[in-house]
C-alpha cells in the first residue's frame, strides 16, 4: 500500500508536470516561430521479488517473474520543429522561412543566438535587428538612407533600391543537425549546446536549408484542438493517480481499524 502511495504521487508529479508543458504551449499559441514542446516519460525502478527464467529444481524455471514498479517520471520535453502557418503581413522586413534553418542575432554580451522570428526591424542607424533590438548577423548590411524599396527572394537576394541607385547582397542562414538538443532562453531565442551540434551555415534554398518569404512571418506551430485533447488526457491520468492514492489511503486506513 505504501508502494501504491508513492507510485501514485510519482504519477501526479510527472502529470502536473505534463500539465505545464501543455499550458505553455497554449500561451504561446500566437507567438511568432514558436515551436511546441512535448514531455516524455520513463518508468521507475522495479522491485523483483521472483526473476524470470530463475531455476525451480528439476530443470525447470520460471516462465515469466514477478515485479512490482514504482510509479513514473518525466525525462525530457522534446521539441517539436515542424514549420508553422506562414501568415502574409506585407511587411518589407518580414521573414519566414519555409523550412529549415534559423536567423543568428548577436546577444548583449557578444554571443550568437537563433531564431525562427522574423519579425525585423530597422534601427536608427539603418541595421536591421530583431525586435528586442538584437543585431540580426548572416549578411544582412544596413538599410542606406532614403532607400525605397527592399526586395529579398526565396534564396535569400536582397536589393536595396533608392535614390543613389541599387545595393545587392546574399544573406545565410544556420542550420543544426539537432535543433531538437537546442536550449530555449526566451525571447524567441535558443542557444546551441553540444547535443545541438555546431551552427552550420547555408544559402537559403539550397542543400537542404529553407527557403525565405517577404512579407509573411511564420506563425506557432501549436495546434489548439490537439493541445485541449492532449490536456483533458493529463487531467484524467491526474485524476486516476490522484484515487489511487485515496484508495491506498483507504486500506491503509482499513488495516489499523483491523485491532478494534
């Protein structure tokens, strides 16, 4: 019964914890090149009190044994990187990429960062930034003063065009081998870690990078009709865990009545 108790609550923690990775996903429902979160489990320890295949005299064993496991426990929430909506904006600064890839911005304290937003800016002296003000790298060059028209292509071709004629450039994007082992610190922002890989940098459009889109921005690749499913599935196996406690409460309970 005390067994009972503890693998209960190790299924109430592992489901609450379910429960907040699914609320987050919601929150962000709307937030530009978010990608979702899934949480994953693995089961306890198991306590064997008879082990399969073990000798019972007479050459003869045990077809199968006798384990008892302890409950469950959260081991990862794996991140999901399949391309979101892609929304028209109309916006000359505005990138989605359609595939693989992320922008790389320059964070305060010189270090590299990537994103899926593509929500750009210009700042004051023509730079072109994310909207925390980030200096977005991978060949964007300043915006020339009294430039009229920026026109980028799929494969990443930028065209200044103003009073003092045209400006042509290519921009890269970065790609890892798994975005999946890359660290999310908010802001639209990740971080590589050594199961992320290196930054591997390309050309939009070709050898497997993504293509860009001027003037739409690719949205949360939540989905709010799975995400309420997968939330009334964490608040059932909460719920049973939750009367499998009382029920061992119940017995325990039972037991010391037993002497009256």
């Amino acid at each position: 019964m005390l067994r009972a108790l503890y693998s209960s609550a190790a299924g109430m923690e592992s489901q609450q914890l379910n429960l907040d990775v699914i609320a987050n996903n919601l929150a962000n429902v709307n937030t530009t090149g978010f990608k979702k979160s899934k949480i994953e489990f693995q089961d306890l320890l198991y306590q064997t009190t008879r082990s399969a295949g073990a000798e019972q005299g007479a050459g003869n064993q045990l077809p199968t044994g006798l384990q008892v496991g302890n409950g469950s426990r959260p081991v990862a929430t794996s991140r999901i990187f399949t391309t979101g909506e892609l929304t028209q904006t109309g916006e000359r600064l505005d990138l989605a990429i359609q595939g693989d890839g992320f922008f790389e911005v320059q964070m305060p304290d010189g270090t590299l960062a990537y994103t899926r937003d593509g929500a750009l800016k210009t700042a004051s002296d023509g730079r072109i930034t994310t909207s925390d003000g980030l200096v977005v790298n991978g060949g964007f060059q300043p915006v020339p003063m009294g430039t009229t028209g920026i026109t980028i292509t799929a494969n990443g071709q930028v065209t200044y065009t103003g009073v003092n004629g045209t400006t042509n450039y290519s921009l890269q994007m970065v790609r890892f081998n798994n975005p999946a082992g890359l660290e999310a610190i908010g802001s639209n922002l990740y971080k590589p870690t050594l199961a992320s890989g290196t930054a591997e940098y390309g050309t939009p459009g070709q050898n497997g990078f993504g293509e860009l889109n001027q003037g739409y921005l690719e949205m949360s690749n939540v989905k709010v009709v799975e995400e309420m499913v997968n939330l009334i599935i964490a608040q059932r196996a909460y719920e049973v865990n939750a009367k499998a406690v009382q029920a061992s409460d119940e017995m325990m309970q039972d037991s010391n009545n037993l002497k009256r």
